[in-house]
C-alpha cells in the first residue's frame, strides 16, 4: 500500500540517495530522459542529512520502499552547498505578485523523484499534498525549480 509520510530514518536518506543515483541524468539514456524525465543533481548522503534536519524531506512509500521523494529545501540551506546558494541568490532577485520573493515565508520543494515502476500512479499529487498537509501553515509559498528540457516534470508540476 502507498502511503505519503515525512522522512525518518537513515535508511530512507539512502534509498532516497539510490533513487536519485538510478534517475540522475547522466545515468539515464537520451530517450528515456524525454519519455520517463530525469533529475540534474546528484545529491550527497552528508548534505541529505543536513537538509533534513532542517526540514524533513517528504516521501511516498510502498512498505518499506521509498518509491518516490520531494525534498523540502529551506533558504537556509543555501550555506550547505554552493550550488544551492547560487540557486537562492537568483531566487531573491525574483518578484512574485508585485513584491520580491524575499519578503515572502518560501521554502523550495526540490528535487522531485518517482521510481520508475512507479510512475502514473499518482504519486506526485500524493507527495505535494503532503507538503501542503505539513508546511503550509508554516510557509506562504513552496517555489520549485523544474529543467527546461524535463517535460514530464514540466507537465506532473503544472497538472498540481
């Protein structure tokens, strides 16, 4: 059964870190990245970690199988990789409905995996529910980053 929770476990940082190896796009053929989309970073266990003890990360799980992720990324992170800094730095250059994304209580939902068996079962609507459920009391906004070239992403993102 699948059901949506929080992440909990150093197992589950891992299964997360062998999801997001598996689908990282260097990783996954030129057709399967149009076809099945992909994911552009490949995130170490140590940043997880920190990550997660900030805000936890929200999973879809089949038993005991992580089958799909949606980290929560908060602005302070920002200071755990350089890469996502730069990632915030444009992020506060940004307007949204006439005021800066700054003045705003905003976290990034990011990244976005779904294990390949997997997909078309709803478990993108099931994993942004769960961060509705948990963090919109919390946050005015939930921003997100989707690649250009990622149309499947493109497409599970606008359908929420």
């Amino acid at each position: 059964m699948l059901y949506a929770t929080e992440v909990t476990t150093d197992d589950e940082l891992l299964q997360i870190h062998e999801l997001n190896r598996e689908n990282l796009k260097g990783n996954v053929s030129q057709q399967e990245q149009e076809e099945q989309g992909f994911v552009t970073w490949l995130y170490p266990i140590l940043l997880l970690q920190q990550i997660h003890e900030l805000a936890p990360g929200i999973i879809v799980k089949d038993e005991n199988k992580v089958v799909g992720y949606a980290l929560v990324t908060p602005v302070e992170a920002g200071s755990f990789h350089p890469d996502l800094q730069a990632m915030m730095d444009h992020l506060e250059t940004l307007d949204y409905r006439g005021r800066p994304l700054s003045s705003y209580s905003y976290y990034i939902m990011g990244q976005v995996c779904i294990d390949k068996d997997y997909r078309g079962k709803g478990i993108f609507n099931m994993l942004f529910q769960k961060h509705r459920e948990l963090y919109s009391d919390t946050f005015e906004l939930l921003v997100t980053e989707v690649s250009t070239t990622n149309l499947r992403s493109q497409k599970a993102h606008e359908k929420v």
